[in-house]
C-alpha cells in the first residue's frame, strides 16, 4: 500500500500554554529541516488552561508569521490522529532533561503501536531554551511583579509578554 503520508511534511504537537523561546526554537529548526511544518495546539477539555484555545491560535501564528512553511491549527483528541488528518508522516518533539526522554519514549512507543506509518522525530533543546517550560513561565508571570516584561522576554515570545502580564494582574485584581 502506497502511504498517502508527506515525509517532508513535519507535525509539532503541544499545549503551548504558553509557547516559549524552546517551542520557537524547535519550529524554527524544523522548518529548516522539513518542506512543511504544522503546528498543532493540543485542547485537552480536562485541563484549565491560562489562555484559551482562541487566544493561542492568535498568539502562536503572530510569532510564527515570519515562517513560510509553518501553519498552525488547533485540534483535540490523540495526537497521532491529527498527524494523519494533515497527512503528515512526521511527529517533531523537543527534548530537554532526562525526564523529558523518558516520557517521550513511552509516548512514542504507544504512538508507534496506535500509528506505525508515523516517525516521531526528536530534537534536542537548545542550550539557551533547555530550562524553559510553560510552568516556569506562568510563575515569573505570577510572581515577578517588578519589570516583569523584561523578565519574560528570556523566556517567550514578543507577542506573549503583555498577554501574560495581563492574564495575572487581572487575576490578582
Ligand atoms: P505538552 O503539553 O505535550 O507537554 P508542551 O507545549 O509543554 O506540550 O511541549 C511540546 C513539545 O515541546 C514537547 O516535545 C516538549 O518536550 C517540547 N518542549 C517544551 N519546552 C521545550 C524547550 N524549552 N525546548 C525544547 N523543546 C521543548
């Protein structure tokens, strides 16, 4: 059977909740690689997220404009089936720690079970991004009231620093 999968055409799953300077890395260094990249921001209806699925697809395609080859989407259920849905024969995942590997393993053997016909690939953080994650990010936000903006401009991208600092003044209100 002939895959009617795109090899050249890579799919990076994620919550992006926020996306952070690690997030862009990896799409960046995946549009370089691969013909086409797609975004896909995952809506998990169990979790409460700090911006809703609206205000991520706004956010995440203001950063990644300057990206040809990149479009973004959002989807909900398995990650493995949005994968197919934009015919993409690639997962793309970035790796920071050891705990990251040894998630990203099982997850990768249960995608291969669910989805054999498609590869994930991983790329391993940058050494300037490797220490970010979204929860981090949520506490600067939170928690570094003084010059806050410059703070978390180390750590997002441009267009995510005022919605941050906006989503906890108006919590703290
Ligand atoms: P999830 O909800 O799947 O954990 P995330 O948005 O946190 O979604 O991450 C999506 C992918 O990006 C995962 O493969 C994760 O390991 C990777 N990632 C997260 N932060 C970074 C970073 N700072 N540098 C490189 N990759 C990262």
């Amino acid at each position: 059977m002939v895959s009617a999968l795109d090899a050249k055409h890579a799919v990076y799953v994620g919550s992006f909740d926020p996306m952070s300077l690690g997030h862009e890395d990896i799409v960046r260094r995946g549009a370089a690689m691969y013909e086409r990249v797609t975004v896909g921001i995952g809506i998990n209806p169990e979790k409460r997220p700090l911006f809703s699925c609206e205000e991520r697809l706004e956010l995440v395609r203001m950063v990644l404009a300057p990206y040809k080859n990149v479009s973004i989407e959002s989807f909900d259920g398995l990650a493995v089936d949005f994968v197919r849905r934009c015919k993409g024969a690639l997962m793309l995942r970035g790796l920071r720690t050891l705990t990251d590997i040894e998630m990203e393993f099982t997850t990768c053997l249960a995608n291969r079970v669910l989805a054999p016909d498609i590869e994930t690939v991983f790329l391993m953080a940058g050494e300037k991004y490797a220490h970010i994650s979204s929860t981090l990010i949520k506490q600067i936000a939170q928690m570094g009231h003084h010059n806050s903006a410059e703070k978390l401009r180390a750590f997002v991208p441009e267009p995510f620093i005022q919605p941050l600092i906006d989503k906890f003044a108006r919590r703290t209100q």
